[in-house]
C-alpha cells in the first residue's frame, strides 16, 4: 500500500471536508485548452486566466519547468498549474513532452503548500494524459513527495 486513496470520479470535484488542492500538470509554452485543462476551465475561469497571465509575464516571474501556482477558486478550495511537461504534442510530433524531474519539482513545491495550508491534493494522473508519461515513473514521485510528508492524497479515475 502506498498511501494514495485511488477512486472513480471527477478530480474537478474533490471529495472529502477541509482544504483541498486540486493539481493537475501544466506545459512550458502557455498552452492551455485540451485535457484535464478543459474540465477545470468549466468550472472556474481564475486557474486558466492565472496560468495565462504567469507564462505572460515569466520574464519577470518563477514561471518554468518545475514551478508551481496556487490559485484559490472557494473558501476551503486551490487549484495547482504544476509545470511539468516541455511544450505540447502535436499531430507531427512523436516527442513526449513530459518531464519527470519537473513534476517532481513542482510536487516539492505543492507539499510545501498543501502542509502549510494543511490540506488534502487531488488530482487526476498527473502527466500521464497529454503530456504522454506513465503512471508507474509518477506514482513514486507523489509518494515520496506528498504521501512521506502526511498529506492525503486522492487520485481520480474519470468514470464517463
């Protein structure tokens, strides 16, 4: 057993009581509209406006391979860009994007959140969508980031 609670659902809508981060994997390019993006869009404008707005202005900013945003959409409810895959999949392009030291990163970062918010993460498979990786290279790093720190921890199979 690895400390992750694994349920049929949607990580839009987090179960559970408390403060709750919903983090999902962002690319590097500002790219936003296909994916697990899509559902997040339908429910809240701030995280894609957010998103937006960082890339636009990463001269000036954190924004990369391995940052994190946190932006509050409820009372008790944060959604995370998680920057973890170099540019997007295109109908060319046989490159995966994703990169895993970047998701590992940026899990560092949303422990650190998460523990001083003392919230719950939801999530989707990070990185393994879109962004082409496998859930066996990322289930470790959510372990070793999220679940050795004591935070719970619930991923959501999309049941259609």
């Amino acid at each position: 057993m690895n400390g992750i609670t694994y349920v049929r659902g949607d990580a839009t809508a987090p179960r559970g009581e408390g403060v709750r981060v919903i983090a999902h994997v962002c690319n590097d390019v500002g790219a936003w509209g296909r994916g697990f993006v899509r559902a997040v869009s339908r429910r809240w404008t701030e995280p894609e406006a957010a998103f937006r707005q960082w890339h636009r202005e990463r001269e000036g900013n954190d924004f990369g391979l391995g940052a994190a945003q946190f932006v509050q959409v409820g009372p008790e409810l944060w959604v995370a860009n998680l920057v973890g895959q170099r540019g997007i999949r295109t109908a060319r392009s046989t490159a995966v994007p994703v990169r895993y030291e970047a998701i590992d990163t940026a899990l560092g970062v949303l422990a650190g959140k998460a523990a001083a918010l003392g919230g719950s993460v939801h999530m989707p498979r990070i990185g393994c969508g879109l962004a082409g990786g496998t859930w066996d290279q990322v289930e470790p790093l959510v372990v070793r980031r999220l679940v050795a720190r004591r935070i719970p921890v619930t991923v959501y199979d999309f049941a259609a």
